[in-house]
C-alpha cells in the first residue's frame, strides 16, 4: 500500500473514531492551494480543524511529533480560509487537535497547537 493509501485509511479510522467520541464530521480532506485539513469537525459548540497522523511503529517517534511549527501554520492559515469561505465568525470556539494512530492505537490529543 502506498504513503496515500495509507494516509487515506488512517483519515478514514480517524473520522470513524471520532463520530464514537461525539464529534460531528464537515469535511474531510478540505484542501486549498495553500494546505490541506484532513477533518473538520464539530465537538459540541466548537469547531475542530484535526490533523491526522499515523506510524506503523514509534521507531521515529510518535505520530503527533511530526506536526511541527511549519505545518501548525499552514493549518492554521488554511483553517481561517475555510472560516470565511463558510462565513463563519471569528468569535467561534475553534481547536486544533490531531488524532494520532500508532499501529492499533488512536490517541485524540486535543488543543494540540
């Protein structure tokens, strides 16, 4: 399987995962010319822009390690861009949580960045 189909299935695990923990899906793969959010979710009253990451092992680390500064800001920026293309008001509860999958293991670590 390669890097994409592995990453797709991870996003599809992630999504599946989080609908059992309450939240509610928007979007998946919401991509603009200047990023990608892998899932767009509500969790109650706020609105949740979750990066997803996956490793078949910890050889190199945990998941959630590899969303480093560069990518924090390029989520960000695309997750503003997703709030105004849908209008919807800065004043919002917005989170940045990614979910990570360490072979069988999903951990949601939310407020991540």
């Amino acid at each position: 399987m390669n890097q994409r189909k592995k990453g797709m299935a991870a996003e599809k695990v992630a999504a599946e995962f989080l609908k059992l923990q309450g939240y509610v899906i928007l979007e998946q793969n919401y991509g603009i010319r200047t990023g990608e959010i892998d899932i767009i979710a509500m969790d109650s009253e706020v609105l949740v822009f979750v990066e997803v990451k996956y490793r078949k092992d910890s050889c190199y680390g945990y998941p959630g390690e590899s969303v480093d500064q560069k990518k924090q800001a390029k989520i960000r920026k695309t997750a503003m861009v997703y709030m105004k293309q849908h209008s919807i008001s800065f004043d919002k509860a917005i989170r940045f949580d990614v979910v990570e999958i360490l072979g069988k293991k999903i951990r949601v670590i939310k407020h991540a960045f």
